[in-house]
C-alpha cells in the first residue's frame, strides 16, 4: 500500500495493526508463517514508513514468539501457542 501510494488504506491498516494483541491467541499459529509473514511485514512497514507502531508490534509478536525457539533441538516448534 505504502509502495502503491494507497496511504488512506495504509493508515487504516495501521490504525487496525495498532489494536492487534500478539501476546494472546486462541488458535495454534504456525511459527513459520508468523516469522515471514506477520514479522517480515511488521518490519518492511516500519523500513517504508518509519512508523514506530510497526517496530513495537514486530517487537511484541517477537518476544511472544521466542519461547517457541527453546526447543530440545534447538529448532524452532512448529506449531506455537501466543498465550
């Protein structure tokens, strides 16, 4: 959106990203899609924009994704309950 010039839609979006709570889930994410997709968006938002609400919430979906990463292996779970 910020590439395309679209900023009404990108500031709704913002707006919505802003009322997001990554520290609760209902549902079993995949730690995968969450890294490239929420994490890898969050923080190509913030490069373009230098929103900082973009870079707190790639912070807090960060720290609840972490725990995911202490595994037997060493490799991240697979499957990862925020709450």
């Amino acid at each position: 959106m910020w590439i395309m010039d679209l900023k009404e839609e990108f500031n709704h979006s913002r707006d919505f990203v802003r009322s997001v709570d990554f520290t609760k889930s209902d549902e079993i994410i995949n730690v995968f899609e969450a890294t490239i997709r929420y994490l890898g968006g969050l923080l190509s938002a913030y490069e373009l924009s230098k929103e900082l609400v973009f870079l707190e919430k790639v912070q807090e979906l960060g720290n609840a994704l972490l725990p995911s990463f202490d595994s037997p292996t060493g490799l991240p779970y697979n499957a990862w309950n925020l709450t």
